[in-house]
C-alpha cells in the first residue's frame, strides 16, 4: 500500500509532513490541541499583488488549494481542544464552540499591509469562554523580520499564534492540518511545544521547513529562551 505521506522532515520537536491532511491524520498518535487556518470554502483569490513597505518588494500569493469547496471541521475534531481561524464561515459544524478570538487588523498601518482584506478575522474554539480580542497595537514583540514578509495568502504574524496557544497553556503537542506557511510551527518552537505539520503544496512545505529551521537556529542561541510578551486581552462581546 502507497504511504499517503510524500516527504516528511523533522525539525527538534516539529515534525512536518508534506500529503494530504485527511489521508495523513488518521496515522498520527494522540495531539493535545489542534489550532488551524483551513481553506475556509469562500474562494479567496489574491489577485492583488502583496507589497513589502520594508523592502519594496512585490510577490503575487497563489490560490489557497481547496478553498473553492465548502469547508467541513468535523474530521479534524480530533483533539480534546481545538482552535479554528474562519470558524465564523462554519460555525454551525462546530459543536461545543465556547467562545470567539478575534484579531482586530485596523491599526496595524504598514506592519502587515498584505494581511489587510478584512478589519477582524475570527477564531471559533472550545477553550475560551468569552470573546477575546488581540489588537496590533498589543503586538510589542513583532520581529524585525516579519514586517513586510508574506508567504501565503492568509498568513498570520507569529504574535498572534502565540497568543492563542496561550489559551492552551496545558497542550504541548498542537496539531495543525493546513500548515500553509508554518506560522503555527514557529509560534510552538517560541514556546517550546511539540508540532505536526501538514501541507499539501510542495512550495509551502518548503517555506515551512525553512521557516521552522530558522526559528529553531534563533532559539538555540538562548540557554534560557525568555517569555513573549503577553498582549493586552480585551473581552468583546459580540
């Protein structure tokens, strides 16, 4: 029988799997968590060049593999806790969702200009119990090397993603099925928690394995590595 897995490559506690998530999960042992931005069945197309305020530079994204199919969670509920990003468009296939985490882009000015297609992006999950709000105004620890850095689509700063495993302080293996541009991986190497990776495209899987590889060199350089700084959290009813 073919093994669903096409190439797999582990980076210290990050193990990354290039294949198809829904062939692939079904193989993996018990994860704690599983945090996600799937393709979220709304067929974005980012036709619209993507500028670098930093550096000048223009990268056209490609089409989210996927995203032109209605999006069911229930495969992927396979964790006791679980944090998806565009719940808002399936939330009627979540059961049990406590409460949202919102990521509010309005002051973000030139930081993450090509993540502007929207003011808010919403995450649904089962670990919070009122709606949170992360501002990029509370983003204090944005590296130098994120700004104008953007890979994939639908991106999400590092900042963010370690905001919402601090909602998970008790999850050390996080799973993430859609892996895009391995932003989940890095936020996991910052906070020294074990990650599965899985991605389809063989261009973003090799973004992610450099991107994780990076991460990983940066946190070798602390014997001690120091906690990020926690953004300010704003309850929001919606």
């Amino acid at each position: 029988m073919t093994s669903p897995i096409i190439r797999e490559v582990t980076i210290g506690n990050c193990r990354l799997i290039q294949g198809d998530c829904l062939q692939i999960m079904p193989l993996l042992g018990k994860v704690d968590a599983v945090v996600t931005d799937p393709p979220y069945g709304i067929d974005y197309n980012p036709t619209r060049s993507q500028s670098s305020a930093a550096s000048g530079s223009r990268k056209t994204a490609k089409k989210v593999k996927g995203d032109d199919k209605p999006f069911d969670p229930t495969p992927f509920l396979i964790a006791d806790k679980w944090l998806f990003w565009g719940g808002n468009n399936f939330s009627h296939k979540l059961p049990g969702a406590a409460g949202w985490l919102a990521w509010d882009k309005r002051d973000s000015g030139t930081l993450f200009r090509g993540f502007m297609a929207s003011d808010f992006e919403l995450a649904a999950s089962n670990v919070v119990g009122r709606t949170q709000v992360i501002s990029h105004k509370w983003c204090g620890h944005l590296r130098d090397s994120e700004r104008g850095v953007f890979v994939h689509p639908t991106q999400k700063p590092v900042a963010v993603m370690e905001w919402c495993l601090g909602f998970l302080p008790d999850a050390q293996t996080i799973l993430d099925p859609f892996m895009g541009s391995g932003t989940t991986g890095v936020a996991c190497v910052n906070l020294a928690r074990s990650f599965i990776g899985i991605e389809q495209d063989p261009d973003y899987f090799d973004i992610c394995v450099k991107r994780i590889t990076d991460a990983h060199r940066q946190a070798d350089l602390f014997v001690e590595k120091p906690a990020p700084v926690a953004p300010v959290q704003e309850g929001f009813d919606l």
